[in-house]
C-alpha cells in the first residue's frame, strides 16, 4: 500500500514527502517506498532542513536541525522553542533556509500566529483570523504572510521589522494564501 496515504505527511516546496512512523522518520519515494531519515520524530520540513525531536533512553529530549542532503545536525538550544509551542496542536512550520519556526498558539481565548528564531529565540506574534493554517513563509524566510485578522487584506509578520505589516486591503477579504 502507498504509505504516504495512510500517515500524516509533510510535504516540502521542493516535492519531499516525511512521514512519522515507528522507528523514527522516513522520506517517501514517489513510488511509495520509504528510507529511513532519522530515529526521533518530525517536527517541522523545508526543502533545506528537518526540525527533529530526539530523546535519549533516559527521557532527555532535544530538538536538532537536520540538513536532509548531507546529514548536518546542529541542535537547537534549550527553551529557545517556546513551552507552548512545544506541544502545537497545529504543528510547527519550519522557515524554507531552517532559521525559524511558526505556529498558531493558544492566546487568551483566541490563537496567535507566533514566529521564532530558531537562533536567537527572538519571538514575534499576531492574531490571525482562524486556525486553519491560512499562513505561508515568504520564499527568502524573511516573515509570514496571513490571512488579515480584521477582515480584509494580508498581515505580514516580519522578521526584520520585528512586528507586523498589513497591506493589499483592495483584495478585499483573503480568505487562503
């Protein structure tokens, strides 16, 4: 059977498929195949990098970077990922270059959308509409585009500015991106 059809996939721009299963994490062939990736679980996949989740036989867990072509590892340090998002009911999305993380967090009876920088632990936020993952990395990993909170345009959360940027209030409401 296609194993990409029966587990949650994550799927990269470039065409990867990942799936979580017992044993670690895999890459799906298109022909349904499946290799081995890593033993720990997947977190978050861009073409350039896997976020992975390891623990050791002794329950000490860590999250590392992985370079899907050549196998570099570097680890993330300690609470530089949030607490709330360490357990994301709606997963991590992983920046294309692997620098950042976003996620749609829990917020005073709402949800955010948070940004963090998987280096320095810098943290930014905005509301978003919903939680149906309406947010997208811009391809140079500079921020994220969501659908706008208050009806109508987009949101850009950027990195750079360290705040956020609403524009394009003429396509009315943006509904997906």
């Amino acid at each position: 059977s296609d194993i990409s059809r029966e587990y949650s996939t994550s799927r990269t721009d470039d065409g990867r498929a990942y799936v979580n299963d017992a044993g670690g994490v895999y890459e799906i062939a298109v022909d349904g195949s499946a290799a081995r990736v890593d033993d720990g679980v997947l977190r978050g996949a861009s073409s350039n990098a896997l976020l992975i989740r390891q623990c050791t036989p002794d329950l000490v867990c860590g999250d590392v970077l992985v370079d899907p072509t050549t196998g570099e590892r570097r680890p993330i340090g300690d609470g530089v990922i949030p607490a709330d998002m360490q357990f994301s009911g709606f997963g991590l999305d992983l920046a294309p270059d692997g620098s950042a993380i976003s996620a749609i967090v829990d917020s005073m009876n709402s949800q955010e959308l948070a940004v963090v920088d998987l280096v320095s632990g810098d943290r930014f936020t905005t509301d978003v509409q919903g939680w149906s993952r309406g947010s997208r990395w811009a391809a140079d990993s500079s921020g994220v585009f969501e659908s706008s909170a208050t009806g109508t345009g987009v949101e850009f959360l950027s990195r750079i500015a360290g705040g956020q940027v609403h524009f394009a209030d003429e396509l009315e409401q943006v509904v997906a991106l």
